[in-house]
C-alpha cells in the first residue's frame, strides 16, 4: 500500500522526487510552563546518492533532525518528504514500514543485539516486512561487503568496537535502503577504527549508490562528504562543498594522520 502511494507520488511529480526533503521543520519542547524552540525552521532537499555530513557544535540539533527525517520523532511543524512522500502524515504502522524499506541508520553506540551473533543482528531488519531472497544469504553478503565474513559467527561482545561497527552498517544496509542515515557513526572509535569506518561508508556509497547523511563532530568525516549542512542553534547557517562551509582540510589531514591515510577521492 506505501509502496503503492510512492508510485503514485512519483509519478505525479515526474519522478525526479529527491530522496528526502526537509521543509521547514520547527520542533518545540515543554520545559516547565514554556516551551522551548529546538528547530527554527529547517530547509534542505538532498537528491539520490549524496554523500551529506549534518555538522555543527553539541546541541545545535543534529541528533533531532536526523531523528525526525528517520521518522522516529514528529516535527512541530514542517514536512519530510522520503523519495517524494510526506512521511509526517503517516501513521505509526506506514511509518514502521517506511523505515524498514527504505531508511537504515546507523548509531554512535552501534546498537546491536548482545545476545545475536553478527549474521543475526544483520538478519533482524529482513524479518521486518517483505525483502526478497534468504535472509542469512543477504546477511552473509552484505557482511562480506563490509569485510566481515569471516565473523558471521562472533557475538558483539567478541567483535572491536571497529567491527562491531561494521556489522552496523551491514545491518544498515542489508534491506538495500535508498538513504542510511548515521549518527556519529565514529564518535566511538579510534582514530584508526574511525578511518576505516568512514573509508567504508565511501566505498559502499560509491558501489551501492546510496544516499548517505551523517551527522558528526569528526572533522575529516565532514571533508570527505560531497556536501556539507551546517548547524547553530537550531537553524541551517551553511549548505555547500566542504571548501564552502569551512571544513579545515588541515584538521582533517591531522585526524586522518593519527590513524591511516584518508584520500579525498575525485
Ligand atoms: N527530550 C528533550 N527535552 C528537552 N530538550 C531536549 C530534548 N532533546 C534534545 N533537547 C535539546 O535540543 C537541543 C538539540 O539537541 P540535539 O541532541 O539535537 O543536539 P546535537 O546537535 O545532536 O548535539 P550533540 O552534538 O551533542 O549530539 C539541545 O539544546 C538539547 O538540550
Ligand atoms: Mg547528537
């Protein structure tokens, strides 16, 4: 039935519908008798395959944008439109089901199930609703992807914090969503381990064409993304190459030294 509504969407506008809009999102709080203003207004249109990083200092509202662009939380106002559909509008059952086809994310603390081994914490999403194919034949591939094949069996508790990561992002990846949304997905790691990982997302971004949005504080994370939004207060004060909206290539050549080396592509 969603699926449905996206062809309908798409096709009434052409299908050339980007793969998330943000339009003027406001999200207010109650803080004792008041309410307070987290989001002023938020405008962005990110197209398919963008590689975004989401930056700017701690509570600027990173986290609650990408909450409410995943559809975990609703905006005061404004609407997310993922590949052309109003998400706002959705009930919470539309909603589950947007998330589990199209939106992986990825999280700071990697989030997986202790109790599961990798190929099961990677299975868990291909439950959720429809996807083709064996469930543990995706899981073992989208791990060989990441370069863990040969951990399918390690539980969470028996994996790095880099691998533990890794197994994140294929669980991310194993519905072969159109957009992973990541929340300081190296805020946990090493400088080494954040190389590697942010050296993945890349690689996987180039051969699967997904579309990626990042927020993080990692300042070579930021300069390896095509496309910088930056934050403060609550408001998008910069939008553009990461040359454009100020990343110090320095800071990152700094960052990426300590660990390995990180080339800024093409
Ligand atoms: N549930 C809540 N109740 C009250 N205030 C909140 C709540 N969640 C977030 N805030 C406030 O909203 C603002 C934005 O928070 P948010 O977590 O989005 O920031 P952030 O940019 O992700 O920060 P960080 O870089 O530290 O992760 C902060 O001032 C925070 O204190
Ligand atoms: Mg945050």
């Amino acid at each position: 039935m969603v699926a449905a509504s996206i062809n309908k969407v798409q096709r009434q506008s052409g299908g050339t519908a980007a793969a998330l809009e943000a339009r003027e999102i406001t999200r207010s709080l109650p803080l004792g008798k008041e309410r307070i203003d987290i989001l002023h207004g938020i405008n962005f249109r990110i197209e398919r395959g963008e590689f975004v990083a989401l930056i700017g200092p701690s509570g600027s509202g990173k986290s609650t944008v990408l909450g409410i662009i995943a559809g975990l939380d609703s905006p005061t106002d404004g609407r997310v439109l993922v590949d052309g559909v109003d998400i706002t509008a959705m009930s919470e059952a539309q909603l589950a089901t947007i998330r589990n086809q199209k939106i992986g994310m990825i999280f700071q603390a990697f989030n997986l199930i202790p109790t599961l081994t990798a190929q099961e914490n990677v299975e868990v999403p291909l439950y959720v609703g429809k996807h083709e194919g064996s469930p543990a034949d995706r899981a073992r591939e989208v791990l060989e992807l990441v370069g863990l094949g040969h951990r399918l069996d390690h539980r969470p508790n028996q994996l790095s914090g880099g691998e533990q990561q890794r197994v994140a992002i294929a669980r991310a990846l194993a519905t072969n969503p159109a957009i992973v949304i990541a929340d300081e997905p190296t805020g946990n790691l090493d400088a080494k381990n954040s190389a590697n990982v942010l050296n993945l997302i890349r690689e996987l971004r180039e051969r699967t064409g997904t579309t990626f949005i990042i927020a993080t504080h990692d300042p070579s994370v930021a300069a390896a993304a095509e496309r910088v939004i930056r934050l403060y207060d609550g408001r998008v004060v910069g939008d553009g190459t990461p040359e454009e909206v100020g990343i110090s290539e320095a800071a990152a050549a700094e960052k990426a030294a300590a660990g390995m080396v990180v080339s800024r592509g093409s």
